[in-house]
C-alpha cells in the first residue's frame, strides 16, 4: 500500500464509527485488566509491607500458611488475565479491525 | 554471504578447540582461587555440545539474515509461540533461576515476592504497550517514542536510556557468569568471561536476530525441561504432598516456622512499594524485551507471545520456589554439599549453588554438568539479546535517525550495528574484569529502576496521551534516568557497601516511587508549557499515530522484504 493510499484509508478510519466503537471497547477492557492485577499485586505488596502477620498466619493444623496460595495465587492471576486479554483481543476486537481496514479501501 | 559463512565455519571450529584448549588448562590450574570448583568435565562437554548447537544455528542463520529486517527483527517471521519461548529465554536470567532459589533456601517465602514482582510486569506489557508497539515501530522502541516528536532529540534520549539499561544489565550478567562459571566448571573466571564475550558476538555479528532468537529458545526449553526435572524430583520424594515438603523443611531450617511467611527482606513498607514498582514497570522498559515484539508479524501473534511468555515464566517461578525448598530438605542435610568451614546452611560455593547441588541430589553427576551447562547457556542467551538490543540503539537509533538524519542505506546500518555488537562484547568483557570484586546485587534493582522511570514513562505517554511533545518527553526522561540513577548511587547499597561512605544520603533502598512519579509529572509539566509551533503540530499528528496503533494500518509488516 502506498503512502497516498495509506492517508486515503486514515480519512475513512476517522469517519468509521467501528473505529471509536473500537478503541473505546479495547481501552476500556485493557485499563480494566490493568487495573486488577495493580490491586491484586499492590494489595499483595501491601501485605507484605504493613501486614506480615496476616501472611504468615497458619491456613490449618499443617504448616501451610496463607501466604502461600495468595502469592501463587498473584502467579497464576496474571496468567489467567493475558490468557482473557488475548482471547478477546483476537476474536471480538480483531474482527471488528478487520471490518474496519475492509471498509476503509 | 559466501565470504560471511566461510568465516563463520573457520570460527566455529577454532571456537571449539579454543573452548576444549581453555577448559584442559583450567584442569591443570585446578587449585587457584578458594571458591573454585573441581573442573567438571560432564558439565564441560554438555555445554561443548550446546555451543556446538548454537553455532550451527548461528551458521543456518547466517545465510538467511540479508535484510536490515532479517538482521534486527528475524524479518518478522517468527510464530507468536516460538517468540513467548524466546521471551522467556531472554526474561529467566540465571540470577532468577540461581538467585531466588538460593532466596527461598535462605528465607523461605521472600522468594516468592521477587518471584511474584517479576512477573506481574507481563499483563501490563500486553495491556497496554505489546500491540501498539508492535503496530508503531520497526527495530526498536525509540521508533515509537519518536513516531511524531522531533528524531534527533528524542532518539537520542530513547537510545542513551536503552544503552544506559543495557550496559548495566550486561554488567550484572558478565560478573554472575564469571562467577558462576568459576563455580560450576572450575574455569578461571577471566575465561568465562571472554568466552561469554566472544560466543555473544559471534551469535549476534552473523546471526543477527535469527540466531539470538533460537539461542533464547533452545535455552529455555533446556531451563524448563532440567527445572521441572529437578522440581519433579522434589515432590516425588514427598509423595507429591506440599504439605509433606514443607513441614520436612520448616523441622529443618533453622528458621523454622518463620520461613512460611515474609521475613526480613523489604522490612520498610516504602521500600516494599518502591521495589513493586521497579520489578512491574521495569519490565515495561528493558529495551531487549521490547525489540522481541518487532519479530513477530502483527499485533495478533504479538499478544499471543506474552500470554505464552506469561505462561512459561510464571511456571518457570513457581518451580523455582519447589526447587528452593527443595533444597532445604535435600541439600542442606547432606554434609557432601555444606562449606566445610562455614558450616550451618552455608552450601560449599555460596547459596547461590543451591539449585545446582540440588540437581546433584536428586540426578547425580551427570544431571549436575547438564544444569551446570544450562545456566551456562542462560547467560548465553540474555547477553545476546541484550548486545542485539544495544547495537540497534547504536546503529538504527544513533548512526541512522540522528548522525545520518534518517539517509543511511540499509546495508551501512547493519554494518554499523554489526560493528556495535563487537564494541559492545568488548566493553561487557572489560566490564566483567573491572567489576569481578565488586558486589552487583545492587544492579538488577539500578536496571529495572532505570527501564521504569526512563524508557517506561516516555513509552507509554507518546501512546497513550495526544499532549505529549518532544520538549516534555525529553525533559521528564532525563529527570526519570538521572534521579533514578542518582538515588541508587546515594542509597546504602553503592555509597557505604561500594564506595565506603559512612552513612547513604538517599534512606531507601530502591527509588522507582520517587522517580517514576517525578518522570511523569515533569513529561506532562513541559508538555503543556511548550507553546511552541512544534508541539502544536505534534500534538495534531496523534490521531493518525492512533489510527496506526490501534489498527496495525500501515504497520512494517513481515511483508517488508
């Protein structure tokens, strides 16, 4: 594609109504993730700065304490969101850019 | 091409008897330092064979690296699962590996905080910077930074945070491997650390991107595959009971119980805060990590790489934290792996051998040389990218966009950036010499400092905020590299341990929570202050940067040669 071609498709892209429909739906869900894992990992954080005790509390009769599955737990949360990101990101929102860049040629 | 892999093959092979040369005169010269151990021929022939391995790559990839694209980005050919693979190899330094298992073995559950602050940086890389960068840039990440602010300023700016991050990381990595290597091969540590040197620049000079990125994927699956042997190892012997495990290892410790939560290693709540903050953003920042988004061919393969990159390290944690406690039940019981003069927990070569003798526990020697080689070939692969990330600061940033105003040919600016790895594999080298005595614990928290108060703001305001302009972007940069950097030679860490002040002038240990803030607040404070014809244009120039980022139109795609 040329650089005319290019600033042709731009001036369509900015007349798409899916365009804003588009950025507005994927900002708003990639500040909402973004938002949960900063509570999830300064809450954690936050523990382990002003609440030690609450982290090393016995979860049982065992030694397991509850530290354990919440720092696991900070872990496997930051995988699951990716995993929710990119599941969105490339069915429902690139199928949306890919209506976009259709109608803009 | 020709003349490329004939010399390529004439230095394999002196490569390899260099290697052989070098490790038979370190088994002559066997009683040297008191830290070294026995020359460990098993782990010497495995990484033999892994060198031997990369350097065929080295010569496949030789012959497919052509283009400017070939050479900084793979020529954008590789699958989202290949790139989360390789990001893992270049992210699981041999400090994460080495270093937090030897954590949880001394403390038990603060192991788990690093763990936990490496990793966390991920979903915010794919949130908000993985596609739009993707989208916006070519080679590196000043191409974003600089797509509608002034090229000279702000290139410079992006590149000098890139090297600056760069040199100190390769500092950390040449002084670990020396060290390491002493430890694990018996080698002298000057050897190790030119033989780091030389196999870099050999990877990166005629391999480019092709090569480095295979380096990275063979390494970590040789990482995953010995730690999750190791781990396995662990929990077969408690019947696959964490409780079983952890109950053997707080009866153990001499810490007992305190081991189960956090202990002593962030006791300032700021600090704890300051250190969350590095780790996170920081990782938002390292400029090796973010050239690895421009290999892959669109914004769709690029997020499926951090969520497999995301996958395998978070894995990757939580095996090293089996591993630790591991080797609290297993290696520190057993006399064969305790410092016969230290005694307690001390292990024979330092804490940070804990892994590796656990592998001698639960595989025997032959285990011991395949995870001695794998750290090895770690250091290997995060030296290579890092060399590949500052040679293109050099060459596509500094000799390209400011010294040549955007007019070099493509084939000068792979020369330079090939010249650029060799002067960097150099000054790594050097590096590793002047700083062998010194304790560079302090580095990996200056690194990550730096990449989140320097490259992170500036990264994600030119995406994300219209406002931004040159002058603002620049100004708050600076303010971000210079304060962080500032704070952590005035902290306790460099002023009293490495220059020998009496008392820091600066009382935290880490200064992301100042200097973040502080590079965000003057971006914005100049930003609007500028008045200037320039803002006004870069200002309107947002929108067609938001129609490119948010929908890849225009994109350099895989298509570009």
């Amino acid at each position: 594609m040329t650089k005319a071609q290019n600033l042709l498709s731009a001036e369509h892209i900015r007349n798409n109504p899916k365009f804003a429909e588009l950025v507005r739906k994927r900002t708003s869900f990639a500040w909402t993730l973004s938002a949960i894992i900063l509570v999830i990992y300064f809450g954690f954080i936050g523990l382990v700065a002003f609440d030690k005790p609450f982290l090393a509390a016995k979860l049982g009769a065992g030694v397991m304490t509850v530290g354990f599955p919440i720092g696991v737990g900070v872990i496997l949360s930051a995988i699951i969101l990716t995993g929710i990101y990119v599941y969105r990101a490339n069915g429902e929102f690139d199928e949306l850019n890919r209506q976009i860049i259709e109608e803009s040629r | 091409m020709k003349t490329t892999k004939n010399a390529l093959a004439v230095l394999l092979a002196a490569g390899g008897m260099m290697l052989l040369a070098t490790a038979a005169m370190a088994a002559g010269a066997d009683l040297g330092g008191a830290e070294k151990q026995a020359t460990n021929w098993h782990a010497i022939i495995m990484f033999v064979i892994f060198v031997g391995m990369t350097l065929g790559i080295t010569y496949w990839a030789a012959g497919r690296t052509k283009t400017a694209a070939d050479f900084y980005a793979a020529g954008g050919g590789i699958t989202g699962f290949q790139n989360g693979l390789a990001i893992a190899g270049d992210y699981m330094s041999a400090a994460s590996f080495l270093g937090i298992s030897a954590l949880v073995y001394g403390s038990g559950y603060d192991g788990l905080i690093f763990s936990v602050g490496w990793l966390v940086g991920w979903p915010i890389i794919l949130f908000l910077i993985a596609e739009r960068l993707r989208n916006l840039g070519k080679y590196t990440f000043a191409d974003v930074a600089g797509y509608r602010l002034a090229r000279m300023p702000v290139r410079t700016f992006a590149a000098t945070g890139s090297l600056i991050v760069v040199i100190f990381y390769l500092i950390g990595q040449m002084v670990g491997a020396g060290q390491l290597i002493k430890l694990l091969f018996g080698l002298d540590y000057l050897y190790a650390v030119i033989i780091v040197g030389a196999l870099m620049m050999v990877y990166v000079t005629f391999g480019g991107m092709v090569a480095t990125t295979w380096v990275q994927i063979i390494k970590a699956c040789l990482l995953l595959g010995g730690a999750t042997f190791i781990a396995f190892g662990v929990m077969n012997t408690f019947g696959f009971s964490f409780e079983a495990l952890f109950a053997k290892a707080v009866e153990i410790h001499p810490k007992h119980a305190a081991i189960m939560g956090p202990g002593t290693l962030v006791s300032n709540p700021l600090d704890a805060i300051s250190l969350g903050a590095a780790l996170m953003f920081g990782t938002a920042g390292l400029p090796h990590i973010l050239m690895r988004f421009f290999t892959v061919p669109d914004a769709k393969e690029a997020r499926k790489s951090v969520f497999f990159a995301t996958g395998f390290i978070g894995y990757f944690y939580i095996l090293t934290f089996i591993i630790g406690f591991g080797a609290i039940t297993l290696v520190s019981t057993n006399p064969e792996y305790i410092d016969a003069i230290k005694g307690g927990m001390n292990l024979k070569g330092g804490n940070n051998m804990a892994a590796v003798w656990l592998a001698h526990a639960i595989g025997g020697d032959l285990f011991l040389g395949f995870i001695s080689a794998v750290a090895f070939a770690t250091i290997l692969a995060v030296v290579s990218g890092l060399t590949l990330a500052g040679a293109s600061a050099i060459s596509h940033d500094l000799y390209a966009n400011v010294f040549m105003h955007g007019q070099a040919t493509e084939g000068k600016e792979v020369t330079v950036s090939k010249i650029a790895s060799i002067c960097l594999g150099v000054v790594a080298v050097l590096l590793g010499m002047v700083f062998e005595k010194q304790n560079v614990a302090f580095i990996v928290a200056l690194t990550f400092s730096v990449a989140a108060s320097a490259n992170f703001p500036v990264l994600v305001l030119s995406m994300f905020w219209s406002g931004l302009t040159t002058r603002g972007a620049v100004i708050g940069g600076i303010i971000g590299l210079v304060s962080s950097v500032l704070m952590v030679v005035l902290s306790k860490a460099v002023w009293v341990q490495s220059f020998g002040f009496q008392a820091e002038i600066f009382p935290y240990a880490y200064p992301a929570v100042f200097s973040i803030p502080a590079a965000f607040f003057f971006s914005w404070l100049f930003s609007v202050l500028d008045n200037s014809p320039r803002a006004a244009a870069e200002r309107a120039a947002y929108e067609a940067q938001a129609i490119r980022s948010e929908t890849g139109l225009g994109a350099e795609g895989a298509a570009a040669h």
